[in-house]
C-alpha cells in the first residue's frame, strides 16, 4: 500500500527484525518488499552458575547473540526452570532459592536456547547441642543452678540476630527460670539458670524458644525440666558447747545432754557420736539415745584420774545424708582439789 507521500507505508512485525528493499520498477508505480527473518543463533545466560542460599533471590540476563555473533535485543524470552521445586524464575529472569539441591535455569527466544546451572545450599538454620535442657536444685537455696546449650548454625550463610525467650512455663512463681544467650551470632553459648529459693520440692517444665532473623529454619524449642529437690536434712545440736566442773577423785561423772534435732528437710537417720580428746588418761564419754532425730546424747566427764586443771575434748555427731555433717561440739572441763 502506498501512502499519500508516494513512499510505502512502514511495515510492523512485532518481536522480528527484517530487512527492507523497495525501489520502482518501471512506471507502474507498485513497491518491491523483501524481508528476511533474522534468526537467533544462541542465547547466553549471566551469571552461570549461579550459586545461592535458601531464601535468596538473583536477576539473571539473558544475550540474545545473530550469525556471526552480534548481540541482538527485543526479542522475547520464555524463562523455565528444570525443578521449580528448588529453584522459580519469573518472566524477567528473576530466580528465587526455596530448597537446596542443583537445577537449571533455561531461557529459550525463538529456536535458541541458552541454561545456566543453579546451586542452592542450604540457609542459616539454628542448631543446638541439645534436644532438652535438665536442672537439678534444692528447695530454698538462693544459689542459682547453671546449664548451657550450644547454639550453632546448621545451614549456610551467616546466623546473626539471634534472640531468646521463655514461651511457657507451669511454674506460678514469676523468675525461677533465667536464659540468655551470650551473643547474637551464631556459634554462641545459651545459658540458663533455675533459681529453687521459693519454689516447693517438685518438678518445674519451661519451654524456651530460640529464633533469628536470617534463620532459614527455625525457630527451635528447648524444653527446660527443674527438678526442685527437698532440703538435705541438717543437724542441729544443742547446746553448741559444753562447759563443765568436777572434783579431784570424784567417783561420780559430771555430765550434759545435748539435744539432737533436724533443722533441714527429709528424715535423719543413721546418727553416730564419737568423742576427741588428748592424749592421756581417757575422762570424756558421749552416749547416743537414738540414731534417729529427734534424740539426744548424753556427756559425761569423769575426774577420778585426773589432776586438777582444765581440759578440752570434742564431741563429734555425724549422719550420712545430712548437708552439715559432721557438727562438733566442744567440751571444757575444769577439775579442782578435793
């Protein structure tokens, strides 16, 4: 068709280049048009390989390349990916990591077609050291009871903006479980602390959560077991020391009782008692009424051998189990002149 100027109209082939001749022939006035499809030859991908983590994103090129190797823009390219499964890519090249494994890329314009290889590694993912965390402690004491659980990173990349909390607890007494974590780049140390000062003897469960903004996989749950145990029992002896007095020769023993009681919890039991004195003749002897509490041991301090002056002896009570064994009681004797 001829337009008004007498030059043929333009030609419009959408996504083709074409060559164009036109000239007059003879005094007819009609136009010659040749056109010839110019073909892709190759396409090239950029990068290749391509190599990511979970979770990232990259933009790849595609060069569309004509006999003779000369690059050619406007034609459109069709984006495919061998297993979508691990690797999309859109309609403009841009391809996104779901899952580690290896695949590729394909972008295809005409008959030509071009691939680049995808790897996927794994993404930063929280590891612990341990699946569960367990405290052992005593009812009452202030003394807090540590334990420490790895954090490290499982995964590729970097593990950074690691964070920790206590998600639950069946416990009503607010504080008796601490965590804190020593860094927030992975590896770090998880510390957590049980502190059994006013909760009864039972068993305490808490469950901590650790998390991380970069964390392909996570967060990770730590379940926290605190077994708050009773008191050991105690011994308790009264008086604390013992202060006697007899008479050269005296046939008959001055003498005390102690009281032996348990300041602590569970039973105590299996109580002994035994005497130290110095060397020489023997005057201090210590008598148990009952090897379990409460009870008392009998003192008896005998002069008839002894010259006047002071002596010094201890008596020693002891019980297996019990958290102050054993407890001394110290024993001055003065002995004076007939």
């Amino acid at each position: 068709m001829m337009a008004r100027s007498g030059f043929p109209s333009p030609l419009r082939a959408t996504g083709l280049a074409v060559l164009l001749t036109w000239g007059l022939v003879g005094l007819s006035g009609c136009d010659e048009v040749a056109v010839r499809v110019i073909e892709v030859e190759a396409v090239e991908l950029e990068p290749d390989p391509v190599e990511l983590l979970e979770g990232e994103s990259v933009e790849v090129s595609a060069t569309m390349r004509i006999e003779g190797g000369r690059i050619l823009s406007g034609r459109p390219v069709e984006w495919t990916s061998d297993d979508p499964s691990l690797v999309t890519v859109s309609a403009t090249g841009r391809l996104d990591a779901h899952l580690a494994g290896t695949t590729r890329v394909r972008a295809r314009a005409g008959r030509a077609e071009g691939s680049a290889q995808v790897t996927v590694s794994p993404g930063p993912a929280i590891a612990l050291s341990a699946e569960s965390l367990s405290l052992e402690g005593v009812s009452g004491e202030e003394a807090e009871v540590e334990g420490e659980v790895a954090v490290t990173n499982g995964g590729g990349g970097v593990l950074a903006d690691l964070g920790v909390e206590i998600v639950s607890s069946d416990a009503a007494t607010a504080g008796w479980l601490l965590a804190e974590l020593d860094g927030t780049q992975a590896p770090t140390t998880l510390r957590v602390r049980g502190v059994a000062r006013d909760l009864a003897p039972g068993s305490y469960g808490a469950l901590l959560r650790v998390d991380g903004a970069t964390a392909r996989l996570g967060p990770v749950d730590l379940p926290v077991v605190f077994e708050v145990l009773d008191p050991p029992p105690l011994i308790q002896v009264s008086p604390g020391s013992v202060a006697l007095s007899g008479v050269q020769g005296s046939r008959e023993p001055a003498t005390e009782v102690l009281e032996v009681r348990n300041a602590g919890g569970g039973e105590l039991t299996g109580l002994t008692v035994s005497v130290r004195q110095g060397p020489g003749t023997v005057w201090l002897e210590a008598e148990l009424l009952g090897t379990s509490a409460p009870t008392e041991v009998l003192v008896r301090a005998w002069s008839r051998e002894l010259a006047p002056g002071e002596y010094t002896g201890t008596v020693v009570i002891g019980a297996p189990g019990a958290g102050n064994s054993p407890r001394e009681v110290n024993v001055r004797f003065t002995v004076g002149g007939p």
